[in-house]
C-alpha cells in the first residue's frame, strides 16, 4: 500500500463529524481509484421501512455534493425497491450493476458493530477489479472500527441513546435544516422526565430504576422516526428532536409517547408515567434558549398534574406562559 494512500486513510479517520467523514471517504476513494463518481447512502428506518438518503457523493472534477435534504422519509426511496441496494444490505455483500448511464456501478454495504447503516456506490467506466475491490473493502473495515469509537464517543453507555455532550453539536447542524425548512413543518424539541423517578429508586432500588430508564428508551424508539433524534440528557430526563413535522403532528407525536409510557407495564414497578414539555426550533435559537423554552413547558407540566404534553408556544398563547427572549448568543450548555 502506497504511502499517500496510507496518509489518505489516516487523514480520514480524523474525522469526528459524520459529514465530513463521508466527504472525506468519497474523495478518497475517487482519487485513488480513478471512479466517475463516488457517493455514500445512509439507512433511515421508516416503521418497517429502510429508506435510503444521499449523504456525501463527490464526481470526477471533485465536483461535491452534500447530503440530500430530507422533507419527508416517505419521499425518500426505499432500500427494497432497488434490487442490488436490496441485495447489498440483505446479503452484507459488494453487489456489481448496470446503471441507467451504461456506466458500471458497484454498491458495499457500510456496517457497524451491529447492523448496515449505509451504502457505498462507486461507478465507473468498467467494473472494479479484484484488487481495487479489495481495497475498498479494507477501507470499510477501518470505517467500521473508526465508527464503533464514533458510537462509543456519542452514546451513553445505559441506554445506548445519544449522550448529552453530542447534543450541542448536533443542535448546530438542526438551525440549520430548521432555516432552510417549511414554516409549516419545523422541527421541534422536547424534554421528557419520568415522573417519581426518585421514589423508583427509593422503592425498588437503583437496578429496577435503570431497567426504567433502558425500557423507556426503547419506548422512545418505538414512538418516533429514523431520522428523529433522541438523547439521554442526563438522570430521568430525555431529550427528543422531532424533525419536519406540523403543529398539530408535533403534538400527536409527543402525546403518543406519553400514552405508551403509561400503558406499558414495567417489571416490578408496574405504571410509570412521564411529563413532556416542548417547542419549536428557531433557525436563530442557541441550544440553551431552545432548552429553556421546552423546560418552561415541562415544569408546567410537573406542576399541573404530570403525566401530560405541554408546548410552550400553546401556554404563551393562553397566557400561561410569558414568552423568553431567545439568542443564537447564548451561553453554551457544556
């Protein structure tokens, strides 16, 4: 293996931003194998659904392209719907096609410790040979390694829900989806507690409290989409950034989770219940702002009955709430 190659590698693996770390992989791979294009895909689930959403693709020129906007999975296509996709990530294999363009293109599944969360497609004049295949496939078990550390690094280690200190970041990039968004369907985000999570632990112990805490995550899961992100921002509390959805949807969303909470029997202690408070992203909120209006939310709900849905955007509307200022200055969380 040459030395520049070796640098390449090396200097794609320090990568800690997934966009850049696809970016840097498709330019990679464009150079060193002389490819028309190169352009990675990544899973989302969509119920029983994998959709399939264009991350980085870079093409002859180094012309980059970014990852495809998401206004709605249903308009994304499906994993299943393309055969050598549906192959790709079925059988675990690199699959060799056709494309429409007469060009060859060949697809590797992008895995990590558990599952395939992605694709990579290369196309080309002719198809791969053997030792260039060979080498996108050492390439991907370096990614592999590099994304079982990224996952380690952002997800907290009860759970397995993205942790606190990966939120701030991730906010970042949601301003931006949220500017460039419909007004119609912004994103939201919501903060849930566990209501009595103290006399759990008080009552039952510390180890039913965390098989609360793993149950509730799953539930969490269950309730919302692939593309939705969800953090256990610390203790009882849980943080949910619901992409792309309407007023009246935010609400269904939100008041379908506290249903299933409080319909699910949980071993030993039986009913649980949560309280949620929420609100909409600003394309010039801070982090912190967005956080104080949906605690605003939530602390009314605690102090209302728990067990309930509260957007704050609703309670300033009826006066329940006087409306806080919010800045994209804000003082950071962390």
């Amino acid at each position: 293996m040459s030395t520049s190659l070796i640098d390449s590698v090396a200097n794609t693996t320090s990568h800690r931003d997934r966009d850049d770390l696809d970016r840097a992989i498709a330019s990679l791979l464009l150079q060193f194998l002389d490819a028309d294009a190169v352009t990675l895909y990544r899973l989302i689930d969509d119920n029983e659904t994998k959709r399939v959403r264009r991350g980085a693709s870079v093409t002859r020129g180094n012309h980059e392209h970014g990852p495809a906007p998401i206004e709605s999975l249903s308009k994304l296509p499906a994993c299943g719907d393309v055969p050598p996709w549906r192959e790709c990530v079925a059988e675990q294999k690199a699959v060799q096609y056709a494309a429409a363009s007469g060009k060859c293109c060949t697809v590797f599944p992008i895995a990590n410790e558990r599952t395939v969360v992605g694709m990579l497609e290369i196309e080309m004049e002719s198809g791969l040979q053997l030792r260039d295949s060979g080498l996108v496939a050492g390439i991907l078990r370096i990614v592999k390694n590099h994304l079982a550390l990224l996952d380690y690094g952002e997800s907290d280690t009860l759970t397995g829900l993205l942790n606190r200190k990966t939120f701030e970041s991730s906010f970042d990039k949601l301003r931006v989806i949220s500017g460039v968004g419909c007004k119609e369907e912004p994103s939201w985000l919501g903060i849930v507690d566990i209501d009595k999570f103290k006399s759990i632990n008080d009552n039952f112990g510390h180890l039913f409290g965390d098989e609360v805490l793993l149950l509730t995550a799953r539930l969490l899961r269950q309730a919302f989409r692939g593309n939705d992100q969800l953090f256990r921002f610390g203790g009882e509390e849980f943080i949910i950034v619901l992409n792309r959805a309407t007023k009246p949807g935010a609400q269904i969303a939100f008041s379908r989770l506290r249903a299933m909470v409080e319909e699910f029997r949980f071993p030993q202690v039986g009913t649980v219940t949560i309280s949620l408070g929420y609100t909409f992203v600003d394309p010039q909120d801070g982090p912190s702002a967005c956080i104080e209006r949906a605690d605003a939310a939530l602390y009314y709900a605690k102090h209302h009955g728990r067990n309930n849905v509260q957007s704050y955007e609703a309670l300033i509307d009826t006066g329940e709430l006087k409306a806080k200022k919010s800045t994209v200055n804000d003082i950071e969380l962390f």
